[in-house]
C-alpha cells in the first residue's frame, strides 16, 4: 500500500528523470530518458505524514538517514522546485496564533542566538573573508565571492547618499563589514546592533584592528530598546534582518526605524521577500530560522505611509542570492572534513539542504531579494538620477 501511494506519488513529479530504490530492493523509475539521479528510500515512509506537510517530512526523513540518494543533490532539488506545488503543505492559511503575537526581545535574542551563534569558526569555513552573510552583488559574471560582497557593501552605501559626520544605523550589522566600511569611505560614525554574541565579538575586534575605537561601535542590543532610549541617526540601514522579526512584528520594526531615523533621513532596507503571504516554510522554522518569517511586498510597503516613509526606489537582487548561495553551497562541500570534527551528520544533512535549497528558492522565484531606498518626509538633496549609484 505504502508504495502504491509513493509510486503515485513520484508519478506526477514532471520535468526530469529519476530511479526510486524501496526498501525491499525494488527499483522503479519516472520521467523519460536515463535516470539523473536515484532517490533511496531506507523504510516504509508514512502516508499521511508526508500529506500534511511534504517538505518538512521529508526534510527530516533526510536529516534522519531515511532517505538518501545516489547522484546530484541540486539534481533532486531542482526538480523538486520545478514541482513546488507538489511539495507545499496544503494549507495557505495565514492566522495561527503564534504568528499573530509578537515577539518579544527576550524571544528573539533566543532564535538569532540558535543560528548565529553557532561559531565563528564554523561561519569562517564557507563564507568570504569578510564574513558577509547576506546578498552579494555580482557586477561582472567572474566575480569573486569577495568582490561581489564588496560590491553589495558599497553599493547600499552609495544608495544611503552618506555624508562625512554623519550618523549611520545597522539594525543587524553581522560581523560588522559594513559598518567599518561605511566609517572608513566616508567618515560617518557609524552603529551596528545585533542580538548574536559571536557577531559582536568578532565586530569589536575588527574594529579595534582597524583602528576605528570611537568611530564605530556594536552593541548586543535589540533594535526595540534602542529605538526607545530616543537617540536619532541621519541614516538607517538594514541588511538580511527584517526576515527574523516575525508577521506581527513588522509594523513594530517600521515604527522603530520613524523613532530612529531623523526627519529627511534615508533607510536603506534589504530583505527577502515573497510575491503572496503565506505560513512560514515549517522544516525551515524548526531547523534553521526559528521565529522567521518572510514578508510579502504588499505587507511590508503597507506600513511605511503611517511613519512617513516614501519609496525613492525598489530593486530584485533574485539571482544574485542564486549565485551567492551558489558559492557557499560549495565552499561548505569543500570543508566538509573540518564541519565533522564538531557537527554530526544530521547536522550536516541539514545545512546541505538549506543552503542548496535555497539556491533554487530563489531561482524558480519562491522568494526574491530586494533593496528598497525609503525617505522620511522630504528629502529633495538625493540625486535625481541612477548615476550615482554605478
């Protein structure tokens, strides 16, 4: 019975060719032409766990060893995107009660503290050397990791229109590469927040190497607290962070950043997105980002008018996540020996799926990536043009 269902199953999967080894030794395959890959099913899965919600059981049936394969993983996963209909739990319904309360500081500091502070270490083994954890842009197809990273740095400073002496924000500023180069092209004094203790021990000593004690700081601080002790900055940015705040906290954040950016001032945000909104992916949730959710355009626009916040300009940076994650992907295949010496394999089979997973979320457009330039009330000094950004 359970592999009549399966059959069926792997039956309506369309766009490629593939072999399915069960348990008892039995091969059968799907599609047309020559297998690409052979997806290997180690015990009877169960029906109706796989019904309520098909990505994250077999997410974890990977995880766990249940499942395994023989050939390509970005094989498998490609087609899986090219059917992600198949594989979306059945309900869209947005409501549940823990996505309409929202998060509290305390809350938050524990689901970036999951993720983040995983190790330095670890991040070091597959990001670039800059420990940039976000969007690259890729100005030229050959672009290094390094650049591309380099170039999506200077470009959201070209986009913030900085001024020397100014005051510069990053609500989430990461290993603090941003806020050191922002101090250091142009004479800003710049503020990175962040809730993950491995960033702001790795920013701190970054800034102390670069000389720039007193020009720039990193506080373990939540962005609500800050925003309450009423100190105002001339500019704002925002980088990968709006994605850990949670449905009902989004009106929450745009409130914090009115409270501090100053009248006139420029918010630079940079987030994923979604084209609808919909529950949050569950095997994402529970193992990678734990209180994420990923807003919709409309959602997010919607709470900028009450605060004062026009849009100057909107951009998709889609496929360079695509290629971004690309380069991670691969450069944690590469260092496989020295992530087991400290994770075991579930783990490994999970960060696998999420950072190859992703590569393809973002190509088949099941998230997108955009940077928004917001102005509070008038500002009529920006520059009337693009040219000032290339």
């Amino acid at each position: 019975m359970q592999k009549f269902f399966l059959n069926k199953l792997f039956g309506r999967i369309e766009g490629g060719s593939f072999a399915v080894k069960y348990w008892d030794g039995s091969v059968e395959h799907f599609g047309e032409g020559e297998s690409k890959f052979t997806l290997i099913l180690n015990k009877p899965l169960p029906e109706k766990e796989i019904i309520n919600d098909p990505a994250l059981f077999f997410g974890e049936a990977y995880m766990g060893g249940d499942i395994d394969y023989e050939g390509d993983l970005r094989a498998i996963l490609d087609l899986v995107f090219k059917n992600k209909d198949m594989f979306e739990k059945e309900s869209k319904v947005l409501g549940a009660i823990s996505k309409l309360i929202p998060k509290s500081p305390n809350r938050n500091r524990k689901d970036i503290k999951y993720h983040y502070d995983i190790g330095n270490d670890f991040y070091g083994l597959w990001l670039d050397e800059s420990m940039t954890y976000s969007c690259a842009y890729f100005e030229q197809p050959d672009n290094s990791l390094y650049q591309a990273q380099m170039n999506k740095v200077d470009y959201l400073l070209k986009k913030l229109n900085l001024k020397e002496g100014q005051a510069l924000l990053d609500i989430g500023s990461g290993w603090g590469e941003l806020i050191i180069r922002a101090a250091k092209q142009y004479g800003v004094k710049s503020l990175g927040v962040t809730l993950s203790e491995e960033q702001v021990a790795k920013s701190k000593q970054r800034i102390k190497d670069e000389g720039l004690e007193g020009q720039v700081d990193v506080k373990l601080q939540d962005y609500r607290e800050l925003a309450s002790s009423g100190v105002q900055f001339d500019r704002l940015v925002s980088v990968g962070m709006l994605e850990h705040v949670g449905r009902a906290n989004i009106p929450d954040f745009t409130a914090a950043a009115d409270s501090l950016l100053k009248d006139g001032g420029v918010f630079v945000l940079h987030t994923i997105t979604k084209q609808v909104e919909s529950e949050s992916n569950a095997w994402m949730e529970r193992y990678i980002f734990p209180g994420g959710y990923i807003p919709s355009i409309r959602e997010l626009v919607a709470t900028l008018p009450e605060h004062d916040f026009y849009i100057k300009d909107m951009e998709s940076l889609r496929l360079h996540y695509a290629r971004t994650l690309k380069f991670w992907a691969d450069a944690f295949e590469k260092n496989l020996d020295a992530v087991r010496k400290k994770f075991d394999e579930p783990f490994i089979r999970m960060w696998q799926v999420y950072l190859n997973s992703c590569i393809y979320g973002f190509r088949y457009r099941v998230v997108d990536l955009h940077q928004f330039i917001l102005e509070k009330g008038i500002n009529n000094e920006l520059p009337m043009t693009r040219h000032y950004l290339y």
